[in-house]
C-alpha cells in the first residue's frame, strides 16, 4: 500500500483518529465537522486553514488507500467519515495514540509526546512510550524514525513516516530552529509537566512503602 501521504492527507486523518477517541459521542464527523477539525488552533502544528473542497479531496485520496472515508454505519442525513487505521495497521490504543500526536504537531521528544498523548493515552513512564515508538519504527515500512539530536537540545525528537523520510523541520515547516540556549515555551512547560507526573507517582510509592513499613512496629 502506498503510504506517502500529502500534509493535508496526515491533517485529515490524524483529526479523525484525534476526534473518535477524545470526543466519540460527536464522531464519526460531518465534513464540516472534519474541516474545523483540521484547522483548529490548539493542538496542532502548523495550524492550517483548509477549506471544504481540500478535505474532500484529501478523503478521497484517502479512500482509495482505504485509511478513510464515509462512515457505513453512520445514521444521519448528512454524510459524516471514519478512519480505519484499526484495520489497516492492527493498532493498539498505545501506538495509535502516539502516531496521531506526531501526525498533529510534528517532531517531538519523549517528555513532549507523553504529556500532549495522554489525553489519548496515558502513559506510566518513558520507558513504555519509548517502547511502543521502537515498535512503530521496526513496521515495514517503518512509520516512525528517531531524528538526531539538534545543537545546542538534550533530547532527541521522533518523526512519523507517513508523508515520507522528509528533511527534519519540513513537517511543519514555519517552526524556527531551537535556540541552543533555550527551549520554546511549550517545550519547557510539557517537560515539566512530565517531570511533576513522575515526582507524583514516585511520592504515592513512597508513601505506600512507608505505610507498610510503619505497620511493622505497630
């Protein structure tokens, strides 16, 4: 199956695997759904402006790859479309999730990935993330790649490959270089958000562990 995919082919099946899983009593979606879908601001990068006749054409594309198209199943007057990423790619929830965050907003590391897929999926550590991106990355074709680490960053960042082994920023491609003595604002606050998670989880162990040491002396 051809895979290599057009921005606006990534944009509109990334919105449907987006909208049936954080909001999936309002999906399958409407293609006026879909286009406010693709351009939304939140969420995305970078953002598009898309009209109804893109999405269309992009669905159609989509369809003769049989990764989207109408819904069969959907009741209503209006046409409303699904992905089928499902049946295609034999999917967990795990590497879906994951797929569709880079689809939306390109390159990014572990601690990025981890705090904006949660609302898809949560992940317990890196560790398991880093895992379930090994396992994209060893699909034939591959649908994930580890980029190198820019100058001046401490963190590598993942790609998907579903528009092809592209230059690094050309998903994307009004992103600015990182500057070497700083990460950009939301870099910073999804590592750190990551970071409060894991301090959390090792407190609630600690206090577990102490609880049960204290009823040793009781």
């Amino acid at each position: 199956m051809d895979l290599l995919l057009t921005d606006r082919e990534v944009r509109v099946l990334a919105a449907l695997i987006e909208k049936e899983i954080t909001t999936p009593d309002y999906y399958p979606l409407s293609l006026n759904a879909l286009t406010n879908a693709c351009n939304q601001k939140s969420n995305r990068h970078p953002v598009m402006a898309l009209d109804e006749q893109a999405v269309r054409e992009a669905l159609d594309s989509l369809n003769r790859r049989y990764l989207a198209g109408p819904a069969s199943n959907a009741e209503s007057r209006v046409t409303k479309f699904e992905h089928r990423i499902p049946e295609v790619f034999n999917f967990d929830r795990r590497e879906t999730a994951l797929l569709c965050e880079l689809m939306l907003r390109g390159p990014q590391t572990l601690g990025e990935l981890r705090s904006r897929a949660e609302r898809m999926y949560r992940f317990e550590d890196l560790e398991s993330l880093e895992a379930t991106l090994q396992k994209l990355s060893e699909r034939q074709p591959p649908l994930v790649k580890k980029l190198p680490r820019l100058p001046g960053t401490k963190e590598a960042r993942y790609a998907h490959l579903l528009a092809g082994d592209q230059p690094e920023w050309s998903i994307g491609a009004a992103e600015p270089a990182p500057d070497p003595d700083s990460h950009a604002p939301d870099e910073r606050v999804a590592q750190l958000a990551a970071e409060v998670e894991e301090i959390k989880r090792q407190l609630v162990n600690l206090e577990q562990q102490f609880a049960e040491f204290k009823k040793q002396f009781e």
